[in-house]
C-alpha cells in the first residue's frame, strides 16, 4: 500500500519568495528580535542558534546566515518566520515582502 511520505523540505513557492526576498531580508528584517520566537517554536536550536548568535561582521552576513538556515528547516519553517515577524510588530518588513505565486 502507498504511504503518503512527509515532505521534509520548505516548498518551493516559499523557498522562491525567501530567494526573491534576500536583499530585503538582509537589510530590513531585524533578525535578532525574531530569534527569541522562532527558539520557542522549535526552529532554532543547538548549533543553529549558535551559528546566528556567532555572527558579528555585519547585518548582511547574519541576514545570509538566516536565509540559510530558514531554507534548510523543513516545511514549518516559512509559517513560522511569518508568525515571529507578525509578534514582534515588524510591518514595514511585511509591506514590503513580494511573494509571487
């Protein structure tokens, strides 16, 4: 019998927009007060958080870093980068996000 298998990666949809949205995420998105949520929620742990909170040379290189590690937490991941921004009230941001379907 066919056994429907767990996607273990983001989809490609919001994988893209995180693609298209690089140069804003770097340079817009205040990273360290969305760290806090997304511990809680399970996205970030261990060597993850270690690698974002090691980051000292500039706002792009954690930005890069982020990107990276968003990319590579599984399906959750996108929802909850979404739901850390909303919490801690970063409109800006979120007006100018493009996400094309």
């Amino acid at each position: 019998m066919y056994k429907k298998q767990k996607q273990l990666s983001m989809n490609t949809a919001d994988r893209e927009a995180i693609r298209k949205n690089t140069v804003l995420i770097c340079s817009k998105l205040n990273i360290m007060k969305i760290i806090p949520h997304l511990y809680q929620n399970g996205l970030l742990g261990g060597s993850r958080l270690d690698s974002l909170m090691n980051v000292t040379q500039s706002d792009e290189r954690l930005g890069m870093e982020f990107i990276q590690i968003l990319l590579r937490s599984g399906p959750r991941a996108f929802a909850l980068f979404w739901e850390a921004i909303a919490v801690t009230n970063q409109k800006s941001f979120i007006e100018a996000f493009i996400y094309l379907k």
